[in-house]
C-alpha cells in the first residue's frame, strides 16, 4: 500500500519509529503522547542498541494523520529524541 492510499484511509494501521539517547524517560516520553489522548497503542517495542541509542516501535490504529504528525513533531521537540517519523504498516 502506498502512502497515499493510507492517507485516505483514516483507521489504518500506522507504525510510529522513534529514536532516542538511551534515557530510561524516553520510553515514557513517546507513551504520554498517547496516554493524553486516550489512544491505546497495538504494541510498543524497545530496543537499546549498541552505540547507546534507544530505537522504540509504536503501532496504532484509528489515529488521524494530522494527529500523528503533531505527535511526531512533539516528540522531536524533546532533548533526549534524536527523531521521530511514522508510516502506515
């Protein structure tokens, strides 16, 4: 499927790639996000890698695409997020 046709698609599947400095916070960082608004992700997965850098996977259905742009853009805001980008799976 190509981004396109995701778009217009607003209840698909999307996959949230963030990564991070490896702060034990940056995993709560990237969940609060949600947590505000009431969105609970299909899975989280964490991976701290061997250069120190913190790669965290969230998939989530039924969340509008301007939505997940804010989220993303947030999270780049943060210190210890190196960068934050998502894609429909």
């Amino acid at each position: 499927m190509s981004v396109e046709q995701a778009l217009q698609q607003p209840s698909g599947l999307w996959r949230l790639l963030v990564t991070a400095e490896a702060d034990p916070g940056a995993i709560a960082r990237v969940l609060e996000r949600f947590q505000n608004l009431n969105v609970l992700p299909r899975r989280v997965m964490a991976e701290c890698g061997v250069t120190g850098v913190l790669y965290i996977q969230v998939d989530v259905a039924g969340v509008a695409v301007d939505c997940l742009s804010l989220i993303a853009a947030k999270l780049g805001q943060c210190p210890s997020i190196l960068a934050a980008s998502w894609h429909p799976v």
